[in-house]
C-alpha cells in the first residue's frame, strides 16, 4: 500500500527549479530580440548588402520579394521586362515573317505572277528564317512557361544567353538574307515596272489587306536585317539587369559578343562585293576580329567539305604550323631540321541529330566523318586551301618521344603531314582531339593500332 501511494505522486513544477527556468526564459527573450535585429537587417538575397526596409505587414508582399533591396527589387523588374522584351519582339518578328510567306509569297506563287527562280531572288531563304525563328520562339516560351509554373515570377531561372548560344547557327542563315538584300530589292523594283499584274496585286494588298497594317512588300522584306541589327541591343539591355553573380551573365556577354562580331562580318561581306549599305556598326577590338576572321574561316571550311550547317561541329580551329617531311628524314634528324610554314587548320566533325527539335542537340549523335581542313594565311583578303579535306577515317596520327612537341598525321598511301603549335600544351590537346575522331571512323579502325608497322614502308618504324 505504501508503495502504491508514493507512485501515485506526481510534480507540478517543471522539476529544474525556479531560478533555471528564468535564465532561460530570459534567454529565450535575448535571442528572440537577435532573431528581430537581425531580420531588420536582413543581408538582400542578390546583392549582400543590408539596406532592407522592415516589412510591418507580412501579405504586404511574399517572403522572396522582402529579402530584396530596393535596388535589387528594381533590377529584377527591369530584367524581366528586358526578358520579356525580347521574347514578345522575337514573336512579332515571326508575325512579320509569316505575312511574307503567306501575304504574299504564296498568293504570288499560286497566281503565276512570278517565276519560281523570280520568288527566290526576291524571297531568299525566308522559309528558312521561319523555321529558326519558329524552334527558337518555342524554346523561349517553354522557358518562360516553366519559370512561371515553379513559380518564378521575376524570370532569374530564364537563361537568355544560353538559350541564344544553342541556336547560334542561325546568324549565318541572317547573314545569307542581308548579303541577298540590295539585289532581291533591285529585282523587285525591276519587275514591278515590268509586270503590271504584279504592280495591281502589290497595291492593292497595302490598301486592302488589313493584316499588312498598311505596309508594302518592301517594309517586310526589312524585318530580318531589323532584327538581326536588335539582337545586341536587346541583349546589352537585359545585361545591364543581370547581376555578375547570375548563371546566365556569362552567356549573355558571350551571345552579344558573336553577334556582333557576326554583323561586322556581313558588313565586311558587303563592302567585298560592292554593296553601298551596311548594318549597324559596333565598335571593333581585338576579340571581335578574331572572332570575324574565323567566321569567314569556318564558311570557307563548311563550303568545301559540303556539310549541312546544323549538322557540323567545329570541334578546334585556329593556327598551327605544317612541315612535310620526306620519307623517314623526321625520324632520322627529329623536327629541327623541318621547315614549318603557318597554317590555319579547322578540325570538323560531322554529327548526326538525335532530335529534330533543336539546332544543337544536347547530347551530339554518332560521329558520321570529321576532316581536318588546311588554310593558308590570308592572301589578297581572301582565304586559300592548301590542299583538299584530310579525312580523318583514312588516317593515322602518331608522335615520336624524341620530338614531343610535334605529333605527324599520315594519310594512307598519300602524303604525311608534321604538325605543331607554339604552345607545347596546345600541341598535345590537338593530337588528342585528332587521334580521338580519328580512331572512331574506318571499317578497319580495330586494326588501326598495328597500321603505322604494316603499311608505312619507311627505313625506319614510326611509333
């Protein structure tokens, strides 16, 4: 009985005592002071800084926008009506683009007002500007719908650089379009004196047709070159708004710097054929020639091997120098007594695509052929092939120890060729790239390690 009584007991104190409980209810009270302090002074999610105002109203705005400055708070809202900017005029651009087509490209065409090669000097390659503009509007606006959706109502998960790098083939379908111009319009103007059916037709379409807003065929015809020419403004707006510390600020500078690089390459086009007109001019440094010469480079390289341009990746570009060498002299006497000339060499690869629904796909499909193609220096403003594509499916490429910073690419029963670089590091990265694509293509590439042995027959082995 005595000992169901004392289990019957029970404490109606919290059992650490009085003076325990308020130390730490004091404590409590400090930190929850701290707590309110430093709330005050919350640091701002973007920038760091902490200029915060004190939010007195909780549904005054969601807890995202609060950890923001005022200063960030207006970046963020200038940024995504930049990025918004720049979605909405790419899909007026592709309204413009459509009214071509549809206005007045296939009413001409069913009409017989012109011939088919007739539509295509005025016209160009719009059918293809349709297509490019058509994939890379979808891309945005899946972009854009997504952010939206997780909610990300300031756009910071929309990559606009990124997105514009993965369809960066399509500047030289623009460049196409622009070079095309002054013609297609000389053209226009000759066979609208010329055929007085086409002259009624155009009229009364600008009269009429309350989808042309009261526009001729020529305002249309402009909206590639306007276009184009907005790229970088658009993008050194939407720049200016993305802080350095956001994903897409790299890309973003990376995608202004390409076009623009690619309209002063138009404008250099233009001049070489006579053309009075230029685009708007950027201002030129050392970056952008470069990158106006590879350009041309790369235009020479895809003309001569015959690829589609969707299809080809230029996998390392840029000047070596070339010496070829008579049979067994390199390994004789090493690379000192070669004479080296400047080369510019481009390694292509040529992929299929895995999806039709992008330029560049993420993940690049089978390797169909790669060539290395061999330019020499400019000469008269032009560029000059030294000799047709190496294929690199008929090659072996190989180094020597004693001469480590040369590696020699040797074509099957043809010539053999000693490259190197003026950076040792360089040279190697090459041979690496080469021998990688190389060792892919070839019915007999199972056999291709035991090749320099068998077929070479030079006095002295090549390893």
């Amino acid at each position: 009985a005595t000992r169901t009584k004392s289990a019957d007991v029970e404490r109606a104190d919290s059992g650490i005592g009085q003076m325990p409980t308020r130390k730490w209810r004091n404590r409590a009270s400090e930190t929850l002071s701290s707590l309110q302090a430093w709330e005050a002074h919350r640091p701002c999610t973007d920038c760091g800084e902490r200029d915060l105002p004190v939010e007195t109203d909780v549904q005054n705005c969601n807890q995202r926008r609060a950890d923001l400055c005022e200063k960030c708070r207006k970046r963020r809202t200038e940024r995504k009506e930049s990025v918004l900017e720049f979605v909405n005029t790419e899909a007026s651009y592709g309204e413009d683009l459509r009214i071509i087509k549809e206005e007045f490209y296939l009413p001409m065409q069913a009409a017989g007002l012109l011939s088919q090669e007739q539509l295509l000097g005025i016209f160009s390659n719009i059918q293809e500007l349709i297509d490019l503009n058509e994939n890379f509007l979808e891309v945005l606006q899946e972009e854009i719908d997504q952010a939206f959706d997780q909610g990300d109502d300031d756009l910071m998960t929309v990559c606009i650089g990124e997105i514009f790098l993965e369809f960066v083939n399509m500047l030289p379908a623009f460049q196409t379009y622009c070079l095309q111009q002054s013609s297609s319009v000389n053209m226009l103007n000759a066979l609208e004196k010329e055929k007085e059916l086409l002259r009624i037709f155009l009229n009364v379409s600008q009269n009429d047709n309350t989808a042309l807003r009261r526009m001729n065929l020529r305002s249309f015809l402009m909206a590639p070159l306007q276009r184009v020419t907005k790229y970088p403004l658009l993008l050194s707006r939407i720049i200016k708004a993305t802080t350095e510390y956001h994903p897409d600020h790299g890309s973003l500078r990376e995608a202004k710097s390409r076009i623009e690089s690619h309209l002063e390459h138009i404008n250099m086009k233009t001049k070489q054929e006579g053309n009075t007109w230029t685009l708007r001019s950027f201002r030129q440094d050392s970056k952008k020639k470069r990158e106006v010469i590879n350009i041309e480079m790369r235009e020479t390289a895809l003309k001569t091997v015959g690829w589609l341009r969707e299809e080809t990746r230029f996998v390392m570009e840029g000047s070596l120098q070339l010496a070829q060498p008579p049979d067994g002299q390199w390994v004789k006497k090493g690379s000192k007594t070669l004479k080296f000339q400047n080369m510019q060499v481009l390694l292509l690869v040529n992929m299929k695509r895995v999806s039709e629904s992008s330029l560049e796909s993420a993940e690049p499909g089978p390797v169909k052929d790669a060539v290395l193609v061999l330019i020499r220096d400019k000469n008269n403003g032009k560029f000059h092939l030294l000799r047709e594509p190496l294929r690199l499916s008929n090659c072996i490429v190989s180094t020597d120890p004693d001469c480590d910073d040369t590696f020699e690419l040797i074509e099957i029963r043809r010539e053999a060729f000693v490259f190197r670089d003026s950076d040792r590091a360089r040279t190697h990265h090459w041979f690496r790239q080469i021998r990688r694509y190389s060792r892919e293509l070839g019915s007999w590439k199972k056999r291709r390690n035991a090749l320099p042995n068998i077929m070479i027959s030079t006095p002295h082995t090549r390893p």
